[in-house]
C-alpha cells in the first residue's frame, strides 16, 4: 500500500503513506489541509484581532516588535534558550515590512522533511521521517477543525472507548491569570499531525505559535536528533499516575519506553474545560 503524497502538493515536502504490514489504507473521509480551519461562525469573532505587525527593514533583529525581543529562533530552528514561560512565538507575517527570509519567519515557511504516515506495529498509524532531523528543527504543525468547547463534548460523548481520540486542547496562560483556551481536532480535517502518536519519551515537543493571525499554530519541534524511520511522538499529555481503574488513563500505552508509565494521557469530563 503506497500513496506518494497524501497532501496532494499541498505541502512543501512529500507525506507519502506507507503500508507494509497488511492492506488497511488510510480513512479516506479526513480532508488534508495545511493549516487549521475555523470550525465555526462565533469563532471567527473570537480570533477576530492581529498581531502588531514589525516595520522592521529587511531582516528582523532582536529589537523586531513581534519576537518580542527575544530571540525564539536561530538558524531556522528553535533556539536552545527557548522556554514557554518567555510566552508565545509571534512570527514576521505578510502585514510585516521584513522580507521573506527574515529570521523570525520558521514554521511559515512549511515542512523542511520529507515525513511517512506508516502502519506502526502497536499503535495504528503513526509518522516518520526519512531524513535526518537535527535537535530544534521545525517538523510539523498539528492542524484541524479549530472547535468550541461545546462541540468538543459533543464529539467526545460520540466516541467509543477503543476509538482514536484526537483532540488536541491547548491552553496558554497569559497575564493576571488569564487563560486561552483553543481546541484543535483533525478528525476529519487535519493534516500529517494527526498521526502522531504518543510516547512517554518522546522525540518531539509542541509549540504555540503565530502567524499574522491570533489562531494558535501547535507546532512540533525536534527534543533531539532524530535518524531517518524512526517513529515521531510527543507526549499526549500531563504525566501519568493512573493505575488503570481511573478514567482518565483508561488506554493501555503502547509507546514500549523503559520509563512508559503504562497508560494513555486520557480524557475525562474535565480535560476540555
Ligand atoms: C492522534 S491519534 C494518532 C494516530 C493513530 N495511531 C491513527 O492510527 O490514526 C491518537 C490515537 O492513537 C492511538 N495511540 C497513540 N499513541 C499510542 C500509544 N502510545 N499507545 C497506544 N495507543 C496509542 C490511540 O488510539 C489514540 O487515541
Ligand atoms: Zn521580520
Ligand atoms: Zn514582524
Ligand atoms: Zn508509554
């Protein structure tokens, strides 16, 4: 079973679908899209406002308005001395007066490797690269429907227990605590990202950042280099005590790390609000 690029040239780099275990292809209802797409009228409100844009001439330096003054990227990856308590990433965007090869414009540009969904042993469909990803580089956003919470329970309480989930929730804690609270599923609109499965050691690491919108783009990063083949993962969520009985961690983890805690990050009636 083999599609060369299941994006349709959409992205930058191929995602090819690789099956060599048996003849199960990929579910044909998910609709490939690059970035993620408002699921609804009384959300286009809410991510109505821009970020200020730079005028900035040519290339963007520390002092540039939307890195905040802090240098978020080096090299076109992200930068060692990142950490999220600095705050969000606010890319250059198309309202910027920089050029297109300003340093503070990464994710923007796409892809930078050719990725595979492929059928994992374990853990149904996961990703992988075949090249070599250095320690920092961008490697894919995790794009879908962006959902309120509203429709996030309705889609929840339609799932079975052995259904994938894929919901992602991310909030970012802002000042006087404030929290922004943004909900991406690419059940059925999504792109490469949501096949990526969990690890309880993952290689990747998610980011939020943004581009000329105030939607949050989920960005995974490299947390170390990583060969061609080997499979991509992030951690699906905060650590995990369960012992089973709870339903918060009902799914047995099949991430095979030696410190695996034994059970999925899983939802329950308070992990969306
Ligand atoms: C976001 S999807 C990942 C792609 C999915 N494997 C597929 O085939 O479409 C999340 C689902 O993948 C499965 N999964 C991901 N990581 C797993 C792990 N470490 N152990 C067991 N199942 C996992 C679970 O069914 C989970 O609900
Ligand atoms: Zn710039
Ligand atoms: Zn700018
Ligand atoms: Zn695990």
């Amino acid at each position: 079973m083999f599609i060369d690029d299941i994006s349709n040239n959409q992205e930058k780099f191929k995602v090819s679908f690789i099956n060599e275990i048996n003849d199960l292809q990929l579910p044909t209802f998910v609709i490939y899209v690059t970035n993620s797409v408002l699921g609804s009228e009384s959300l286009t409100e809410e991510f109505e406002s821009l970020p200020l844009p730079c005028n900035c001439e040519s290339l963007c330096k520390e002092t540039c308005a939307c890195s905040a003054k802090v240098n978020m990227y080096l090299d076109g990856k992200l930068s060692e001395s990142y950490n999220n308590s600095i705050g969000p990433i606010v890319e250059c965007s198309d309202f910027c007066t920089c050029i297109s090869t300003c340093p503070n414009r990464v994710v923007q540009h796409g892809l930078q490797f050719s990725l595979d969904v492929f059928l994992t042993e374990r853990t149904g469909f996961g990703v992988r690269s075949k090249e070599f990803i250095p320690k920092y580089s961008f490697v894919c956003e995790y794009a879908g429907e962006i959902i309120d919470e509203h429709e996030a329970e309705l889609r929840l309480k339609k799932q079975s227990s052995g259904e994938s989930n894929y919901i992602y929730v991310i909030k970012e804690h802002i000042s006087n605590n404030k929290c922004i609270k943004t909900i991406i599923d690419p059940t059925f609109v999504g792109n490469v990202g949501r096949y990526l499965n969990h690890s309880c050691s993952p290689n990747l690491f998610s980011v939020p950042v943004r581009v000329g919108s105030m939607i949050p783009k989920v960005c995974f990063f490299a947390k170390e280099n990583i060969l061609p083949l080997v499979e991509l993962t992030y951690n699906y969520g905060e650590k995990c005590t369960a012992d089973g009985n709870s339903s918060k961690c009902a799914r047995k983890c099949q991430c095979q790390s030696l410190n695996c805690c034994g059970y999925l990050p899983f939802v329950d009636e308070n992990w969306i609000t």
